[in-house]
C-alpha cells in the first residue's frame, strides 16, 4: 500500500462457495482519518456492469424482453440510430452487454463534482452539453468486433427503466441487491448522505485527497455502483452457486449461463470477462473509477474467488499483487493473470 501510494484496500476471499474471510486495510479517508473496515463503501466502477447484467437477464426471464430483441423494440425514451450499420442485423441486449454491438463512444466515465449539475440518461446518450462525453454512435455492424462501451452499457441502463417503467436505482434494489443480501450496496447518484458516512474517499496516485471526496455517476449501469467486497463475493457466489443448480434468488441455472458463456465474438458473456487460465475457466471484471480501483475474480465451477477494492489511484497494481498472493496462499490448480480492463 505504501509503495503504491494506497491509502484503504478491503478484501474478501471466496472459498467453497463461501466467503472465507474478509478485512479491511488501512485508511479510508485521508482528511478523516477513518479507517476501512469490511463495511467501507467504495465505488466499483465498472463491476457495476455485470451486476446490471444480472437485472437486465431478470428482465429476459420475467418476459419484458429477449436477449436477441431489437434494442429500439426495447426502449420508449431514446432510439438509437444504427443507419447502414444495422441493415442486417440489429444492436440487441445481448451485444450491449458483450461489447460487440458496433458502438463506437470510446471513451471512459470521468464523473462529475458533487456540485456539477447532472445529465440525465438520454442527454448522456445523446451528448448533450451537460454530459462531459460525446455521444453514443454506431461504428461497425453488430458483433463483427469487440470494443469495450460504456455507451452500450448506458443504453441498457435505459432499456432496463423502459421496460420496468420505473427507476433504475429502485430496479437494481428490488431485483438484484436485496434477494442476493448486499445490505451495504447501492446505485444511488450521487451516494445517500446515511450510506457516504460508510463512504471511502477518491485518493490520487500518492494517496492525496483529490478534492471532492467522490465524483457522481449518473451512467449507473455504467460506473455508478456503491458496495463492498463481501457484497460483491455475495454476488459472485450467487453466479456460482446458481451455475450449479444451488440457488436461484435472482436467476435460473438456464438465464445465468448467459453470464458466462462468450457470445462468439471476444471475450465477454453477458456482463462477465471469461477466461480460461491454465486448466480453469473463470469469470471477471475490474474497475477503475475517479481515485478508485478493483477487482473481481471467480471460478465458474470450482467455488472460489476474491475481490478487492481499493481507494487510490494506482490501486490496480496493489489489487494484481494482492490477487497472485491470494491464490498462491490458497493454492489454486490455475494460477490467473490480472483482470480484463474495466
């Protein structure tokens, strides 16, 4: 932590399809002084996008829509133009999710200040002045390429509402986060006042206060996750233990393969990097937000795993150091390269 300039890192490791242990490091706000425990908050930057994954696979299962549908057949609010590119073959949800719909945004989610007046999801996509990044446009046809998009993670963010007609940050509650027992994770943009109490502060890349103590994520699906690592091992243990037929609070043994099964182009599922390392296959992601870092990573069968977030700039390396350790103590058959970006 110190080499890295990390001020907080919070850990939990997974172990057969139970959380082993969890501990928090260090410091989790620098002005404070507060210490990380396990129930620190952090933000999990782009982990927030196999969660949301998740909601938008409930939504497959409870019949709102399909995984191969025609986005536009999905969303009431916006209509994403894919002119010549979609001629043969449309952006569906299931390409969104995957990063082969053919979107070209291209670019990262810096946040916003605290004081920052805030787009909304369409202005997002549409570019709009109060957005702080281009907007979404077709680059390709759908699933000839991968390209990483947060862009087509934010129109699922807003197919989700359609279909829902309600609020994404009550959807990803009701249909993610309380069945699976993440009672310390929230979508709200920007964090309630009762949850920023628990909140780590952005660090930079020497473990400095950046000013504001977080940025706002109004791309929720996106970016805007609030959670802890035991929270997020819940969820990789509810994917795991729900491949193998032993639970179903959120999804079918059927729908949560779609998670992690490479749709034929690139390396992601359905909002999980898949890798095979060695003999093992394994589901991931990583995230890197505004002062904050992290990790995930899980085997598909086997019942182990970790996370690990961090509240500093440079806290990728500390999470790469802190994952070869954790499976060096444990002795997995398979030993894992770092995280796919995030």
């Amino acid at each position: 932590m110190d080499e890295y300039g990390v001020p907080g890192v919070s850990v939990a490791v997974i172990r057969e399809f139970e959380i082993h242990w969890a501990k928090g490091y260090g410091v989790a706000d620098v002005e404070t002084g507060a210490m990380v425990d396990t129930e620190t908050m952090f933000q999990a930057a782009s982990i927030s996008k196999p969660v949301t994954a998740m909601a938008a696979l409930k939504a497959v299962q409870d019949r709102l829509f399909s995984l191969d549908d025609d986005i536009n057949d999905v969303l009431e609010s916006w209509e994403l133009d894919g002119g010549e590119f979609t001629r043969d073959r449309p952006v569906t949800p299931r390409s969104l999710m995957s990063h082969v719909s053919g979107l070209g945004d291209g670019f990262g989610f810096p946040g916003y200040a605290p004081t920052d007046p805030l787009p909304t999801t369409v202005q997002i996509l549409d570019g709009h002045e109060l957005s702080n990044v281009g907007p979404v446009f077709m680059e390709r046809p759908p699933m000839t390429f991968m390209e990483y998009s947060g862009g087509g993670v934010t129109v699922m963010q807003l197919a989700i509402a359609d279909a829902r007609g309600r609020d994404f940050t009550d959807i990803m509650r009701d249909d993610v986060l309380e069945p699976i027992g993440m009672a310390n994770s929230s979508f709200a943009q920007p964090i309630t006042p009762e949850n920023d109490r628990n909140a780590a502060r952005a660090h930079d890349g020497n473990g400095r206060s950046m000013g504001p103590k977080w940025h706002v994520y109004p791309e929720q699906a996106a970016a805007g996750l609030w959670t802890t690592p035991t929270d997020l091992a819940r969820f990789a243990i509810e994917v795991q233990k729900s491949a193998v037929g032993e639970s179903n609070r959120v999804l079918s043994r059927t729908t949560v393969q779609e998670m992690l099964s490479p749709v034929g182009v690139g390396s992601y599922a359905v909002g999980f990097a898949v890798s095979r390392i060695g003999e093992g296959w394994y589901f991931s992601h990583g995230g890197g937000n505004w002062g904050f870092r992290c990790t995930l990573l899980a085997h598909k069968v086997k019942g182990y795993g970790f996370v690990v977030m961090t509240n500093g700039q440079q806290g990728g390396a500390l999470t790469n150091e802190i994952a070869r350790r954790v499976q060096a103590a444990y002795g997995w058959d398979s030993m894992a390269e770092p995280v796919p970006r995030g």
